[in-house]
C-alpha cells in the first residue's frame, strides 16, 4: 500500500511489526538485493528491469536450493515445479517447459 492507495493486484494483508515476523520473505528480498541493486550500479529503470528478470531466471530455474534437495528430493525450484505439474497437470494453465521456453524469450 502507498499511502491510502492499493496497487491493482495487492491485497492488504496483516503488517508485520518487524522484519522477522516475515523472515522467508525478508531472506528472498535480500537475496535478490545481494544479487542486483548492492552489486551493479543502473543507468536506469529498464537496465534494473532487465537484469532483475535475469536474476529472476537464474534463480528460479537454475539456483540450487539445499531445502527443496531434503524435502522435496529436487534442486531447484523449477524441478519442483516440474514435479508437481507431473501429479497435478490440470491446476497449471502452462507445462512447466513452456513457461520456461516464454520466460527464456531473448534472455540467453
């Protein structure tokens, strides 16, 4: 929320009183800062644009995750993705490797 505004697609939800109240969350984002904004220096909003959806890909698709190695038996997040679609196909309105494919669209 921006003042008493709402983005269109955000809902609000209980604020959190401290940043550890929402620790995963908070982990991410400074994940992805660590990542971007604290390492490369923008010239402007589409150079961020741009290397965040890079970071974003890596991440998702590439990244291994030690926590989804022990619960779920994969390593990345994509793999679980992959995972689930093959016991539930009919929740995801795109396979995996399709939105895989779009998300690659001139990244590589």
């Amino acid at each position: 929320m921006i003042g008493n505004i709402v983005p269109v697609g955000c809902f609000p939800t209980k604020t959190p009183t401290k940043p550890q109240t929402n620790g995963m969350v908070e982990r991410v984002n400074g994940t992805i800062k660590n990542a971007t904004i604290k390492v490369e220096t923008y010239k402007n909003i589409k150079e961020l644009k741009e290397d965040l959806q890079k970071f974003l890909i890596y991440y998702n698709i590439n990244r291994r995750d030690g926590s989804l190695r022990r619960e779920l038996k994969v390593r990345t997040p994509y793999e679980a993705v992959q995972s689930w679609f093959k016991t539930e196909p009919k929740i995801f309105k795109i396979s995996p490797d399709d939105f895989y494919a779009t998300s690659l669209n001139g990244m590589v």
